[in-house]
C-alpha cells in the first residue's frame, strides 16, 4: 500500500473528529481526494474507511488556498476573481477601494508565485507546470 494511503489511514487515529483529507495531485492526470474515517475503535482493533475520488473544483480551491497561506480577505477576493470578476465589482461587493482590492490581489500573487490572475487560476486548478 502506498506510504500516502498509509498515512491516510493513521490520522484518523490522533483526531478527534476520527476522520482526514487530502488532496493528491497526479501528474498529468489531475487531482484525487483522500478520505478517510475511523469506524469502530476499540482497545486492541479498529476499521478504517477509505475514499478515493476524482477531485471537485472546490475541494482543490480549499486546499489551495491553505497551502498557500491566503487570509480570510484574500480568500474571499480569490473567490470573486475566479468567477470572473473586476476589480471594480470586486471592490463593491466587499466594500473595498479598487486600491486595497489591487493589494490583496499582489499578495495573492506574490504567496502563489505568479503575476497574472490568468496564471493564478491555472495555478490553482492544474498541476502542470509551464517551463
């Protein structure tokens, strides 16, 4: 069994929800979830559940906004620019200035490593990488 599931199925063990998730990124082939949820414990024995599954968009947008260390605001102004959204709609949804709107976005772009949000979404939902 792959070290990966193997440390997916002890976590459980040490959390008191009894249950983990991950995300394993696949290259070339995408992104899978890793579930897994403690069932019966007992002294000497105890049954493990394990989930694999193709990723959703939003399990890899959650995982990457921790990685990447995004606060509360940045997250939320993530979540309007890959919707599409202006600056400016940005902004007055949030009631921000377009200015502090451009700041959070340079923080989110200096965390992540990239210099455009047409870079920064395919960043955030692709594992390839362009060299």
């Amino acid at each position: 069994m792959p070290k990966s599931i193997q440390a997916l199925c002890y976590w459980p063990l040490g959390s008191e929800e009894g249950s983990a998730h991950t995300l394993l990124a696949l290259q070339k082939y995408g992104f899978l979830t890793l579930s897994s949820l403690l069932l019966i414990k007992d002294k000497k024995d105890f049954n493990i559940a394990i989930n694999i599954s193709q990723a959703s968009p939003t399990d890899i947008l959650t995982i990457n906004k921790k990685d990447y260390n995004l606060s509360k605001r940045e997250s939320n102004i993530l979540d309007y620019l890959i919707k599409g959204s202006s600056t400016k709609e940005i902004a007055n949804d949030l009631f921000l200035s377009p200015y502090t709107v451009q700041d959070h976005l340079k923080s989110i772009f200096l965390k992540t490593g990239v210099s455009t949000r047409r870079e920064l979404v395919f960043k955030l939902f692709t594992c390839y990488t362009i060299s």
